[in-house]
C-alpha cells in the first residue's frame, strides 16, 4: 500500500511532484522529499531516510545522500523551482 510517491510529471516536462497520502506515518514525507532532492534509490540500511525498514531513533542520510541533497537543494534555488524566503 502506498503512503507516499515522487511522481515526475508526463504532461509537464521537468515538473515533479510529492504526492502523500491521508494514512501516511510521520516519516513519509521525509522519504518523499528524499527522492524530490535528488536521492532516487532506496537503502537497504536500517533506519535510513530512504529505507523501507525503521531503526531506533531518528531516520538518517548517509554522506553521500547528505551531498546530493545539498547539490539538489542549490540547483533548484538557482533555477528558481524552490525559493528561500
């Protein structure tokens, strides 16, 4: 069951979209955003941001997730898709 996708638009190039559902659990969005910031792929480790399979604690990205968020996060600033206010 889904509780959460990153949908790339076909109608609309190079629009994408994070799509959560009604009865996703608090970490849903995170993953979701994960994905929209430029991590594609999901973890096989246990209480990272992308894996499927919760840890003790807080969810966490690795250093090389951690460098494509930032990448991602300044590409879209410079392009204007997301504004700092």
């Amino acid at each position: 069951m889904r509780r959460g996708v990153h949908w790339h638009s076909q109608l609309h190039e190079g629009r994408h979209f994070v799509i959560i559902s009604s009865i996703a659990g608090p970490n849903v969005l995170a993953h979701e955003l994960g994905h929209y910031l430029g991590n594609p792929a999901h973890s096989d480790v246990a209480g990272n941001l992308m894996s499927y399979t919760p840890g003790e604690g807080l969810p966490v990205l690795d250093e090389k997730q951690q460098k494509r968020l930032g990448r991602s996060i300044r590409s879209y600033l410079k392009s204007g898709e997301i504004r700092a206010n």
